[in-house]
C-alpha cells in the first residue's frame, strides 16, 4: 500500500515540477478582426487595385503571457494571388510594404500594432479542390512603415 503511495506522490511531484517550469513559458495567441477607419472592402479594394490578388484576409493576433500580460500585437494578412509570387526577395518586400502601408492608414488604432505579417498564397489545383499554400511570409515593423 504504501508502495503505491509513494509512486503517485512522485509522480504528482513529477507533475507539479513540470506545471511549474511550463509555465512559465507558455503563451497563447489570441485572434480577432481588426477595427477599420473604413469599410473592409474599401480597404481590400485599395490593395487589389491593380493586382492580380484574388482574395485578401485580415486577422489580428494579440500575444499574451501566462500571467495575462500583452507581449505582442500585430495584423496578419492573408494574401491569395492568382499568378506567381515574385521569388525576389527585395521585389517581395516592396510588395509587402506597398500592401501593409494603406492598411496601416485605414486602421482605427494602427499604434496598437507593433508588427504586420503579409503571407502570400498560392492557390494550388483546380476550383472542386483547391488549396492555399504559403508561398513567401514578410514580417514589417509597424516602425518601417
């Protein structure tokens, strides 16, 4: 009897030791449609002018710690084009920028974000089975804006 006691009282120590150290790491994310000065579509309708992008998503992340405490807060862009992603890397990044600029303009709180991340997609098989498939992520300090 006291065999079993004595494992599970290790065990439970071995448990608590790991809660203990896990937790002070874990985070979670937390998403959520960002505010806009303006209607969304005016917003997507400013990126797609002139693009051959077939369909634009916004999602805010806000980052927070175990304790509850913001770490981090940005706007990912989901950008889905119908023709190739350019493979240059600095032909890439302006693209990017010319991207998150007007919808940093267009948010209600744009100071609430400190980074914007464009991932660009690309769409893959036919219309019955269609699939996204990250093709390039830029990441841009609100600060580079």
């Amino acid at each position: 009897m006291q065999l079993i006691t004595y494992k599970s009282s290790i065990f439970l120590c071995f448990i608590a030791i790991f809660m203990l150290i896990a937790g002070c790491n874990i985070t979670g994310t937390e998403y959520y449609s960002p505010a806009f000065t303006i209607i969304q579509d005016s917003v997507e309708n400013r990126i797609k002018n002139g693009t051959d992008f077939k369909q634009i998503e916004f999602r805010a992340a806000r980052t927070k710690n175990a304790e509850g405490e913001m770490i981090n807060n940005g706007l990912e862009i989901d950008i889905l084009s119908i023709m190739p992603i350019p493979d240059n890397d600095s032909q890439i990044s302006e693209l990017a920028r010319q991207i998150a600029l007007p919808v940093k303009q267009a948010l209600k709180n744009p100071q609430d974000y400190s980074y914007y991340q464009i991932n660009f997609l690309a769409q893959q098989g036919i219309s019955r089975s269609l699939k996204k498939q990250t093709a390039k992520v830029i990441v841009l300090k609100s600060s580079e804006l």
